[in-house]
C-alpha cells in the first residue's frame, strides 16, 4: 500500500520530468511552429472554392429545362458579348462543334498602399469556360491572376499563391481577394441569369 501511495505522489513529477525532456520540448517547439506558419498562411488566404489539388475554382452544372445546347450556347454567346466591352478581344475560344466558349478577361479591384495614403487601383486576369450540353451547361472559373496598374517592378501574382502579393499589406491583400470573390460572384450570377432567357428568333 505504502509503495502505490508513493506512486502516486511521484507521478505528477515524472510528467513534469518528460514534459521537459528536450526531445519532448523539441517537438512541442517544431509544432507550434507549423501552427504558426499555417496561421500565417490562412491569414493571408481568402476562403476561395478549390478543387483537390487546392487551386482556386469556381466550377457548377446549372440545368436548364427545354434547352438544347446550341440554345445554351448562343445565350452563352450573347451573354459575352452583353457583359465585355471588348469581347471579341477577350474571347480565347469559340467551338460551335463542341459548343464551347472560353473567355480571358479581368476584374477590377482597389487596394491601398502599405501607408494607406495612396489609393491604387489593379486588375484580376480570370479564365470563364462555358461548356453547353442539352438541358444543362457547365461554367469553370479558374486561373486568378492579380496584376497592378501602376509600374511597380513586380510580375503577375497568382492567388493561388500561399503568399501575399508584394507592395500591399496584409489587410490589403485579403481585401483584394474579397472583391475579386465578389467580382467571381457577380459573373457568376450575371451569367446564370442570361442562360435562362430563350435568344430571340426576331
């Protein structure tokens, strides 16, 4: 009995004896370290939708009663050439065997300067797909690229990049990805709004 009693009293020391194990304090160390970066990283990272490999993707099947593809895909046409100032300029692709259309165009989206006393305004380059099946068509949206307006040295930056761009601030980088969701969103929207109504036969 004497020795369980004393078993008892040494165990909160032998825990506290592995807890400070350097080994043991090692590999505390190395995780908190992961959760910091991933922390780092999520902060920086707005809540996108992406596919399995993690790269930001819009993608959905919309049906449509009473539609036949070549219907779909001249509403998918009209509606490229209703939403794009430019959008001969923009159009990548235009299969009327498949009844595809992909588009190459871009969103505005304003951020401020590390200061926060300029205003600067740039663009997101994005890719739309429209694939026109009977009855249903498929829209993908991929391919988020942010780009400045001004001169700034600094090449195109994917956000599908874990990191910031440069020359914007934290708080700055994640507004961009907000009003570049919200610009998705809007086209998004737009589009399924115009693949309702019937193309006139007039």
């Amino acid at each position: 009995m004497k020795k369980v009693l004393f078993g008892l009293l040494c165990l909160p020391y032998l825990c506290l004896a592995q807890g400070n194990d350097p080994e043991t304090i090692l590999r505390q160390k190395e995780e908190a370290e992961k959760i910091r970066k991933a922390k780092e990283v999520d902060e920086n990272r707005f809540k996108f939708p992406r596919d399995s490999s993690g790269q930001i993707k819009y993608v959905e099947v919309v049906p449509v009663d009473n539609a036949s593809a070549k219907d779909l895909y001249s509403r998918a046409k009209l509606f490229i050439a209703d939403t794009y100032k430019s959008g001969k300029t923009v159009t990548q692709l235009n299969d009327d065997e498949s009844k595809t259309i992909v588009v190459k165009p871009a969103a505005s989206v304003t951020y401020n300067e590390p200061l926060g006393i300029v205003r600067r305004q740039g663009y997101i380059d994005y890719q739309l797909k429209i694939e026109c099946k009977d009855n249903r068509y498929r829209y993908t949206i991929d391919g988020l690229t942010f780009k400045f307006v001004v001169t700034t040295g600094f090449e195109p930056w994917s956000l599908d990049s874990e990191k910031k761009a440069p020359v914007v601030s934290k708080k700055q980088w994640l507004k961009v990805q907000e009003d570049a969701d919200t610009q998705m969103n809007l086209v998004i929207a737009l589009l399924k709004q115009a693949m309702k109504k019937p193309t006139s036969d007039f």
